[in-house]
C-alpha cells in the first residue's frame, strides 16, 4: 500500500505550489524561487517516507499475528487500517 509519487509527480506538484505561491499577493519570495522549488520537492519526499514507515509498521503488525491474515482480505484491510491509524495517531496526525 505504498503511497510513492514518481520523480516527475513530485516536480510537477512542487511546481504547481510554487506558482500559487507566486501568484499570492500575500506571499514575497526572500530567496531563488527554484531554491524555494526543491525545499517543496524535499518537503514532499520526507513526507512520503514518513508514510511509507507508517505503512511498514502496520505491515508488520499484521504479520506478526499469530495466525495467517491473506493480504488483500477484508480482515487484512481492516487490521492494516486500525494499525495505520495507530501508528498515524502516535505522530499526531489525523487520518482521512
């Protein structure tokens, strides 16, 4: 359940929030607007890792029952949204 963005869909998110940056009067750039582009980008890539440690942890927690869960299963969907949310909960976040 991997929540990867390919190389090009983070460029061209950090792009889209460059212009509505660019384009909010309320907003005045103090460095290089591409700086300010690849601070996005490596905003977004830390964001997908946290994630994606998310989705390893509840993963992992599935597996380490004591019986077999088939992966894909409604069981399984359920158990892997509880222990998400679980891990999602530890950090603060709140889940969708």
């Amino acid at each position: 359940m991997s929540n990867r963005l390919s190389r090009e869909k983070v460029n061209f998110l950090s792009k889209q929030i460059l212009n509505l940056l660019y384009n909010n009067e309320q907003v005045e750039f103090m460095d290089d607007p591409n700086e300010i582009r690849l601070t996005i980008v490596r905003a977004i890539e830390e964001e997908m890792r946290l994630y994606d440690s998310l989705d390893k942890k509840a993963v992992e927690k599935i597996q380490s029952q004591k019986k077999s869960i088939e992966e894909g299963s409604r069981e399984w969907e359920i158990l892997y949204r509880k222990y998400y949310n679980e891990e999602l909960a530890k950090l603060g976040k709140v889940s969708e």
